[in-house]
C-alpha cells in the first residue's frame, strides 16, 4: 500500500478515536512517544492515550515528507468539533512493511503570538 | 558544506541569537513560517522575532532527516538558561544550494501529562 495514502488513513482513525480500527496499524510491540509530556507508549497504552482524549477531534494531514521506504515525517492540525482549539503534531513513522513500528510525536498548541511580539508589527498570517 | 553539519549550526545560532550571523544563512528573500503562532516572517521580522525573544536559550538538534538534497527537517530541544521552560521546536527547511529559502516550523511547549492521563497510569519516561 501506498505509504503516504497510509499515513493520511492513519490520521483519520486518530481524529475518529476507534481504538479496533486504529490498532490495525500498528506492530504489536510498536513504540509510541509524545516528546512533549516526556510519555512513552505501548500500543495498547497509545490506544487509551488517544481514543479516551476527553472531545470530540477532526483532523487533517497539512504535509507529507517521505525520508525513505521506511520513514515518512506527516504534520497534522488536528482541532476540536467546537473550533475553539487547535494544535499541531508532526509526527515520524517508522515502519516495518505497512506496519507501524515506531512513531515520535511532537504535539504543539495554536495561539496567538505574545503581546511583545504583536508590538513589533512584524509578520503577516500564513492562512 | 554537509547539509547536516548546517542545520546544527544554525541552531547553535538560533540559540545565541546573534542576528547578524544567524542572517548569514538565509537566503534575502527567505520566508520562515511559525505555524501554531500562524505568523510568515521576512528574514529581517524573523531576526527581530528569534533574537529579540526575551530570555537566554540552550537549543540542541535531537533529530535530523534529510528529504532530499534541499530538504531536511530537524526536530530541537530548547530550554531557558534557568532550566525552568522547555520546548521542541520542529523544522523543515528548504535550501536552495547552502542557503535557507523556507522554514516552516512548529514549536509546542514541554510539559506534564495532563491529569487525566495521569490518572490512567499508563506510559514510561521517554528520557
């Protein structure tokens, strides 16, 4: 299977939050790290961790690098159904096959910038 | 010069926050994107924003994936000289030759779990 197709696929199931689905693509004894909170997974914990983050989530793949046939690099926005939060991770895949044996996820809060920045009148929206 | 070698470099400067050197990478019509702040920087508003950012800074490149010739993403550890605030900052940077033409970036706070999280007991330390 395409691995870019895969990963886009794989993002859906997160934002849908069904732990049977999403385990699918994942070897059993796959590692999953959130950098951020220092918090290192096993499948079945990465399954609570996600599928029982409190909301309701869409989310959407923004970029897709593949470093080789192994190893893509994905950036999603992923945001509440209220529009009232948003963030981005960016995430590396390590697969073995079309299976998911390693992903570290680098998970980041939108906002505005910080009142100092905003005085400087620098910058101009990406979106 | 080693792509590699000038990523890390580079970061080493963003670090020290010292325009003048730290706009020696850039290309002059560079475009550096921050997208959880959704702010699109020239090069002269980036070296306000990075070096004009108050504190004093560490950064280290943890991760390095070279895309292509001309594309490498970089995942960095930043902490303040007081060790009291982290982040990961990650960055896919597009080169033309040895110069920078687009960063896009995404910075997400380091932190605890959340307490519901906690509450499951799951996870390990990563570090």
């Amino acid at each position: 299977m395409d691995k870019k197709q895969l990963v886009i696929e794989y993002w859906h199931q997160v934002a849908r939050q069904d732990a049977s689905t999403l385990r699918t693509y994942f070897a059993p004894d796959a590692i999953i790290n959130w950098h951020n909170t220092n918090e290192q997974f096993s499948v079945d914990e990465f399954l609570v961790a996600n599928c029982e983050y409190p909301g309701s989530w869409h989310g959407r793949v923004e970029r897709i690098e593949v470093v080789s046939d192994d190893v893509l690099v994905t950036v999603a926005f992923v945001w509440t159904a209220e529009e009232n939060f948003s963030c981005h991770a960016v995430s590396f895949f390590q697969f073995e096959g079309d299976t998911i044996v390693k992903i570290d996820e680098y998970w980041g809060d939108d906002g505005k910038p910080p009142e100092w920045r905003r005085n400087k009148g620098i910058g101009k929206a990406i979106r």
